[in-house]
C-alpha cells in the first residue's frame, strides 16, 4: 500500500514526464493493436480465397467420365489438394441460367452443348496453386485453366509485408519506449539519490526500495496500453461498417470481442514486462 501511494507521488510531482511515458507507450501499443488488427484482416481474406476454388480447369468435349475421374485421383495424390467439385455441362447450364435470369437475350443464345464441364479446386497453401496448374495444363482433356494467380499472390505478398513491417516498427517502438521510461524513472531515481542511500543505511532491502518504482514503470505500461487499444478499437468498430461493405460476401467483420480481449490481455502483459524491465534497468545502478 505504501508502495503504491509512493508511486502516485512520483508520478503527480513530475505530470509531464509521466505523460511522455504514457504517450510513447500508448504509441507503441497502438501500433501494435493496429497491425494486429491488420494481420489478422489479411490473413482471414487469404484463408477466405484459399477456401474458394481458385483453379478451374474446363474440359474438352470428347474428355470422358472415366479420364476426368482419372485426372481428379491424379490431384488428390499430390498431397495439395483441399477440396475439388465437377461441375457438368447441365450444372453450367443453370449456373448460367441463374446468373443470367434477368436478361433472356441471353439466355436464348446458350445451350448446354456449349458451356464445357469443368473442376473447380482449391488447395490448402497458395504455393500450391501454380503446380496443380501446370498439372492441369499438361493434360490433355483440358482445354482452358483459369488460375487467380495475381489476386492470390498479391494478398500473401500485401500480409508478408505488413508482418515484417509491423514487427519491425513494434521492436523499434517497443526499444524507444524502455529507453523514455529508463530515462524518465532514472531521472527520479537520482533525485533522491540522498534519499535511497539514507534507506540502504538504515537497512532497507533492494526490493522495498525498487518497488515503487516498478510499480511506476508498470502504471505507464498498462495506462498506455489501455489507451493505445482503446483508441485502435474504438476505430475499428467506428470504421466497421464501411469495412463490410467494401468487403462484401467476406465474412471477417465484426471482429470478435473475445479476439479484442484476448488481444488487450497479451498487450497487458507485454506492458508489464516491458515496464518491470525498463524501471529494472533505470533503478540497478543505485542499488549495487
């Protein structure tokens, strides 16, 4: 208790630098709240096109059952394939038909002598995706393959990007705010330099001195935190209908309250490391 009344005291004599450790901190965990929230965008419409069928080879007329049936065991060998579905000329007639219900010009001019059979696949990795194509492509029942190459590897080159640039900021944040927070307790610390030695004399543990200022290096920390996910989710929610218009038929939003939760309790716990790490380093010196 009397720790914690110390610790208020540090932090009301000197407002302003208390404020600059909040604010980097919050900083540094908004950053973090929103490249979380970024990741785990990206991956959700990676993961949603993966499990669409993103190659789609389309036979010729004389490929018979037995020869697709073949080609269909050939993919399921590879180890690569997710899910396939054939779809026959009367399928593509009604896929066709429903696509198409409102204009009857066009629905006059197509048969199902036209639209060929086709099957659709998707593979559980992206990576996967180019090699069953060129399967495809060698076989000589197919006569087209249609292959989303550029949507697919731009969506894994776009999260790859924002992880290494998200981790790389975090870490360059995450250092700035242990440095601000070393300095700013550092500099209480040696005002009362006096204080502390008159404490040591008088037989007073490391602990019971490095205390207060532990608990101050945490208070920035948390109160950071908690600022920095608030706001980064306060415009998540904000923005959330603008989102699931613009991506539509995606079903990642709304975000999940547990994920939030869950998010801001492993925020929390970074914040204390980081200020019981930072306080740590800012008091070791004057306890030696």
């Amino acid at each position: 208790m009397k720790a914690t009344h110390t610790t208020l005291k540090h932090i009301r004599r000197s407002p302003y630098q208390s404020m600059a450790a909040v604010f980097i901190m919050m900083l540094t965990f908004l950053s973090i709240t929103i490249f979380s929230f970024l990741v785990f965008g990206s991956s959700a419409v990676i993961e949603y096109f993966e499990s669409k069928p993103q190659v789609t080879a389309f036979f010729k007329d004389e490929a018979k059952s037995i020869d697709i049936e073949g080609l269909q065991a050939q993919l399921q060998q590879t180890g690569q394939i997710a899910s396939t579905r054939y779809v026959s000329k009367t399928e593509a007639l009604q896929i066709y038909k429903e696509q198409n219900k409102n204009d009857p010009l066009l629905l006059d001019l197509v048969t199902e002598d036209i639209l060929p059979a086709s099957l659709e696949i998707s593979t559980y990795k992206i990576e996967d995706l180019e090699p069953i194509s060129n399967t495809l492509k060698s076989s000589p029942y197919v006569s087209e393959v249609i292959y989303q190459k550029d949507i697919v590897s731009t969506l894994a080159s776009w999260t790859n990007a924002i992880r290494i640039i998200g981790i790389t900021l975090i870490a360059v944040l995450a250092l700035v705010s242990v440095f601000i927070m070393m300095t700013v307790i550092g500099f209480k610390v040696s005002q009362k330099k006096e204080e502390i030695e008159i404490m040591k004399l008088l037989s007073a543990t490391n602990w019971y001195i490095r205390w207060p200022f532990i608990l101050e290096g945490i208070f920035y920390g948390v109160f950071g935190t908690l600022i920095g996910w608030l706001v980064a989710s306060g415009a998540l929610l904000y923005a959330t209908p603008y989102l699931e218009t613009f991506l539509k038929g995606i079903p990642i939003l709304p975000v999940s309250p547990v994920f939030l939760i869950g998010l801001l309790g492993i925020e929390l716990l970074i914040a204390v490391l980081l200020g019981v790490l930072a306080s740590s380093l800012a008091v070791l010196r004057y306890l030696k």
